[in-house]
C-alpha cells in the first residue's frame, strides 16, 4: 500500500494532460458532430512550436506555451476551412485557399533553392490568407453542401497524414527532445513516500487551470453562449443572426489551443518529441470522450481522470501487462451499460 | 523531405546502374577470380523507432567500404554498396531483401537493424542462398534461419551473463527488479536472457514489469518498483524506452546508487543524449567500447570522428567489422560466388577486427569477449 499515495499523484498529473486533450477533441464533436481525426496531429505540431520557439528563437519557455496554444489554434481554424467547411458550404474563397496551400506544400516539400523556396512558401501563405479571409467574408456560399458524417471524419484522416509527413520533413523521424535545464530532474518531497516533479506540478497547475478558462468560457461568455446554441442546433442559431461559420472557428481555435498546451506539457513531461506522438494520445483521447460522453466537455475531464487512475492503478495491483485492457475494458462496460457514455445525453439536453 | 527525394533519385540512378553491372559480374567472376564490381548491401533503420541506431550503421559500413576499396584488398574487384531503409518495421525489411536479392543480385546483406526485421526477412536470403550478416541482432533464433544467416553480433546470451557477473561482484546486489519491453523480438529475448542468468545466479527478482514499445509512461511502473526496493533495476529496452525509464526513475526520486543495468539497447551515446543527467550511472554489457585496444580500433574512431563528427557507437563498431569479415571471406574464396563465400567466412577464425579477435562458432555466431560499460558525465566509459 506504500506506493498508492505515489501512484495517485501519476495518475491525476496523466489525467489532468489528457483531459486537456480530451475537452478540446469533444468540443468540436459537440458543436460539429464530427470526430476530428486530426486532433492529435494538431497535439503534436503543439509540441513542435513549443520546441522550434525554445531552440531555435531561444524564448523562454513561459511564453513558448502561450505561443504554442495559439499556434496550434491557427492551425485548428486552418484544418476547419481547409477539411471541414468546404464540405458544409464550398466558398470561392475555400478555393483560393485551397490553390494557395498546394502552393505552400510544393515550397515545402519541392527540391528548391533557399531564395526560391522562401518566396514560394511565402506566396503561398499570403494567398491561403487572401483565401481565408475571402472564406470569412462570404456570405453566400458556391454551393451548400449535404455530406454524410462519414466524409468529415476521412478528410481529417488526411489532415493527419498532411501534419504528420510535414512535421516528419521538418524535423526528422528522430525523437527531439527539449534542451535539459528547462526543469530541475529533482522531485519535490509531498509526504514520506510520495514525491512530484517540478514539470508535473506545472502540467497539473497549468492543465487544471486551463479546464477551469474552458468551463467560464463556455458557460459565462456570449461566445460560449453561441458555442452551445449551435450545438443545439445550426439552423435555429443561424436564424437567430448567429455566425455560425465564424463560432465553428472559434471552436477550433479553442479546441486546437488546448491540444496544443496538452502537447507542450505532455511533451515536456515526457521529454520525447516525434511526429507520430499523436497518435497514442489520439487513441487514449477518442476513449476518454466516448467514455464520458461525446459532446460532454465535463464528462470528458472526468473520464479523463478515470483513464489515468486506471492505467496507474492496474499495473500498480495487477500486471502491467494488462494496462490497456483495462482502459479499453472500460470503454467496453461503459458502451454496454450506458451507450451514450456517462454523461452523454441526447443531443436536445446538451446544449 | 528534400533530401528524402534527393535520395529516392540517387537510388534510381544507382539500382539502373546495378542492374547492368550486375550481368557482367557474373560471367567475368566465373571466368577470371575477383574483378569488377561486387555487390553487398546493407538493410539499416534509417527512419521509424530504431532510426537511433541505423545511420551510425550507415556511415561504418561506408566508411569501411571506402577503405577496403581504396586499400586494394580485393586485387582489381571493389565492393559495391547498396544501402536500403528498413523504416524499423518487418514489411520495410522483407521489401528491401526481395529488391535487393532480385534487382540488385548481392552477394550478401549487412543487417537489417532489428532482430524482430531479421526474423522475417532473412528466410527470404536463405531460400535465395544470399548470404546475411546481421550486425546488430542479438535476440535467440536468428542464425537458426538457416547455414547463410551468420552475425557478428555477441547475442545477449553470452554478454548478459558477463554484465551480470562483473556488476555483482563489485556491487554486490542480491534482490532486483526487472523491466522489459514485452512486444518486441529484441526487449523479450534481452529479458529471457537475465531471468535465466538472475535465477541462475541466486539473484532474487522483486516484480517483473513490462511496457510496450512507444509507451512514454513508466511512473507506475517505476512507482510499484520503487515501493519494493530493489538493489538494481533491470532494464530490456531499445534506446528511447530506456531513456524515458531512466529519466521518470530519477524524477520519481530512486536514489542513485539503484543502478539501472541494461543490455544492448542502452549501447547508443543516444541514450546519454535523451536522458542527459538521468543517464549517470547506467550501465550496459556490450560488445564493443569505444576505447578497446584492438587492432585498427584507433584508427577507426579517427575515420569516423572525420566522416560524422561524433564516436562512433558499438553499432557502428560491428557494421565496420562485418564489412571487413565479408571481405576477408570473399578474398578467402578467391571468388564472389555466394556458396564460395558463405563456406570461407564459416571458417573464419582470430581475425584481427575492431571487436577484437574474432571467429565464428560452428553456429555462426560470433566468438569474442564482451565488456561491461557505464555513463559517466555523458559519455561511455569501462566499468571498473
């Protein structure tokens, strides 16, 4: 019994991270009703800022975090316009945005020289942003699209291919890691036989505080007011003079932030950056959100915790070997028992 | 993703070239003894998990090509190197030795990388009678493929029980906690080994602990370890893994004097790098070290410091030694006829390598003394 303490202090730390992952991940599916794939190669690229910001411009990592969040908030809006909308409403600016990525990829990707290859990516960027401003201002789209639910979710299964082969061009196959003296190795001492690193403290702090942001967020704010009234439904919103294109946005932007701290924290936790570290916490994620209830942001935390205290909890008493069966043999319980998840409601109670 | 495509182009270029020289290799070697160009190839992870130990691999094999081409060893003939990318994985490495046995008609393959890649392609070159050297396999069952399959690669079968033996005797630890890696050929043989070697030598094992491959998470592991202990961790884990054990352990405040004591996984100044100060006081068994007194060893620290810049690693050691154990074998047949030469480098015996003298078994594995090292101040030094 002397490792309990321990191991529930690794449990609400993992937790706390993959909640941040997790309330994003649902958002998107509350307000969409689509299971953004790419959710953790947004997490990932989060990482990546966080690590092109400490070394290479040599910032501190106190504003490498916040520059990480909104970095991969972009990127949230930018998978929305690009993969999602044009499958609601294709825009003529959907178009040009799309022209001006593909230009943007070549810059990437091609076997230029330096001088040609900045003035192709830069090109590039300005048209996907002439693009993407013409896609805000729209008003009447080319065409109004019925697609199944289905279509979405492949399309951010492309998304991810995209983010991850870029990030692996970037930097490498190789695990990166951030340089070693962001952190002091040495635990703080809580009781006899229960310590906490200084980097877990700060992902327990910071993640707990961003949960609480996301809860006023929604639940006080005119723009969380919105959020939920789409969620509700799009029509009703729409007519009642709400940009629902814009909100959807702003939902990205949010849930693409919060994948971005989970990547920094988990990243810098771990120590151990690579362009496929997504895909693991993807997995963990979609189990969580089921398993609280889509759409549901507080039974995403809640599940999340769930998650970590299982994982911990079963190699602590029983086998390691068997840690994710039990994840995953919750998540099988919970669809038998309550198939909506635990705090899943229908869609009418939601909002 | 530029030089990705830069390579992909230099690869077609050299398999259009390979396939015409080929063809005249195989009437002139025939009729005259060793002249034109020779193919051998070597089968690294240059992408994917074990991407940590492939290109050191890369660059020795290389290098000693180049050095075995310039010296004129083999009279007028020359080696020729083909290096393909297993991407870490069983389907990358089965890919590879199908082009490289079909398209390119080697002799012999170097590699690949990972035992768990070995298992699955090397049948392919025993059906073909393509010789294969693996120089980093170290898991049971892999020369058993078949008489082509050799390697030069101590298995952790002789060099774990040495670890274990030299690490008691001066640290004098009776109770020890395991962990290993439980879906990966390599980690699992590695583990296999040191339970035998621990029940043999009367060492109690406290718990032992798996994880898989790309798991990141190893507190609750290490906490339930913690809990018990233990004199000395055992660790079974490639490179990354065993870093992100080393640093969670130290986090989790085990004190240093629990060494952590691995096999050849933790053979990479990878580790060192990726777990910084947690890496202090690791130790490992292995095959080679970077200060060995051996013949050429010297010298080839320098070439490859001059090639990359960095030490090169035992990866690299072995690579560089399985070239010359290949050339020797060819100049010993006095032919590149793949039977003529598999049946020279079965025999094989006290060649000066950089691992030492080296021969091979009746089993074709290799025959020379391990060495036991530790990290101090981020860099490999010999055990005392």
């Amino acid at each position: 019994m002397t490792q309990l303490p321990q191991q529930l202090i690794n449990g609400v730390w993992q937790g706390a991270a993959l909640a941040l992952f997790a309330m994003g991940y649902t958002l998107v599916f509350g307000v969409l009703n689509v299971v953004n794939l790419a959710h953790g190669a947004t997490f990932m690229w989060g990482a990546f800022i966080a690590f092109v910001c400490v070394t290479k411009l040599n910032l501190s990592l106190w504003y490498s975090i916040p520059v990480a969040m909104i970095g991969a908030g972009f990127m949230g809006v930018l998978l929305d316009r690009l993969a999602f909308k044009p499958l609601r409403s294709l825009t003529a600016g959907s178009l040009v945005m799309w022209a001006g990525f593909l230009v943007l990829l070549t810059g990437m990707l091609g076997d230029w020289s330096p001088g040609t290859r900045r003035v192709v990516i830069l090109s590039g960027s300005v048209v996907l942003l002439a693009g993407l401003i013409q896609d805000f201002r729209s008003v009447r789209p080319l065409r109004q699209r019925e697609v199944p639910h289905l279509a979405p979710m492949i399309s951010s299964i492309g998304a991810t291919f995209i983010l991850v082969s870029l990030a692996m061009g970037e930097f490498g196959a190789q695990v990166s890691r951030f340089p070693m003296n962001l952190f002091p190795i040495k635990p703080y001492q809580l009781t006899s036989n229960a310590v906490i690193s200084p980097i877990q403290a700060l992902v327990l702090v910071l993640s707990l505080t961003l949960m609480i942001i996301l809860h006023l967020l929604i639940k006080r704010t005119q723009m969380g007011r919105a959020i939920r009234g789409i969620a509700w439904s799009e029509r009703t919103s729409r007519l009642l003079g709400i940009n629902v294109d814009f909100v959807i946005a702003q939902t990205f932007f949010i849930s693409g932030a919060l994948a971005g701290a989970a990547g920094v924290l988990l990243g810098l936790a771990f120590n151990r950056l690579e362009p496929t570290m997504g895909h693991e916490v993807e997995l963990a994620g979609l189990t969580v959100i089921i398993v609280g209830g889509m759409g549901s942001i507080g039974g995403a935390a809640l599940a999340a915790f769930l998650v970590g205290m299982i994982r911990v909890l079963s190699v602590a008493y029983i086998d390691s070997s068997f840690r994710d069966a039990f994840v995953f043999g919750l998540l099988i319980l919970v669809l038998l028992i309550r198939p909506s998840g635990m705090f899943g409601r229908s869609k009418v109670s939601r909002a | 993703m530029r030089n990705r495509l830069c390579f992909l182009l230099m690869a077609v270029v050299a398999f259009a070239l390979m396939a015409g020289d080929s063809v005249c290799l195989a009437a002139d070697s025939s009729a005259k003894g060793l002249s034109g160009e020779i193919p051998i190839a070597g089968v690294w992870s240059l992408t994917g998990d074990a991407a940590v130990y492939g290109p050191s691999q890369k660059n020795a094999s290389e290098l000693a090509v180049d050095e075995i081409n310039k010296s004129g060893m083999l009279g007028e003939a020359k080696l020729k190197l083909i290096t393909e990318d297993d991407r870490s994985t069983k389907e990358g490495a089965i890919t590879a030795f199908d082009k490289l046995i079909k398209k390119d008609k080697v002799i012999a393959i170097l590699g690949p990388t990972l035992s768990n890649s070995a298992k699955a392609s090397n049948p392919i070159a025993q059906d073909a009678k393509v010789i294969v050297l693996g120089v980093s396999n170290t898991a049971s069952g892999i020369v058993e493929i078949g008489d082509f399959i050799f390697r030069d690669s101590l298995p952790e079968s002789v060099v774990q029980p040495n670890t274990v033996k030299i690490t008691r005797d001066k640290l004098g630890y009776n109770k020890v906690a395991v962990m290993y890696g439980d879906d990966d050929v390599f980690t699992k043989g590695g583990y296999d080994v040191f339970k035998k070697v621990l029940d043999d030598s009367g060492i109690k094992i406290l718990t032992i602990e798996t994880f898989k491959k790309k798991d990141t998470d190893f507190s609750a592991q290490l906490t339930k370890i913690k809990g018990l202990n233990p004199d000395q961790i055992i660790v079974s884990a490639l490179a990354e893994e065993a870093a992100g054990i080393l640093t969670q352990a130290r986090q989790l405040g085990i004190p240093d004097s629990v060494h952590i004591i691995g096999g050849n996984g933790f053979n990479s100044p990878k580790l060192a790098q990726l777990a910084g100060p947690a890496a202090e006081g690791a130790i490992s068994g292995a095959a080679w070290f970077v200060g060995n007194d051996t013949p050429g060893n010297k010298k080839f620290v320098e070439e490859y410091n001059k090639k990359t810049g960095s030490n090169p690693d035992q990866f690299a050691a072995q690579a560089y030694a399985g070239v010359y154990i290949i050339a020797n074998a060819i100049k010993n047949a006095g032919s590149s006829n793949p039977q003529a030469v598999r049946d020279a480098l079965a025999k094989t015996k006290d060649l000066d390598t950089v691992l030492g003298k080296f021969s091979f078994n009746e089993k074709r594995d290799p025959v020379h003394f391990p060495v036991v090292q530790t990290i101090k101040n981020g860099k490999f030094e010999l055990f005392k």
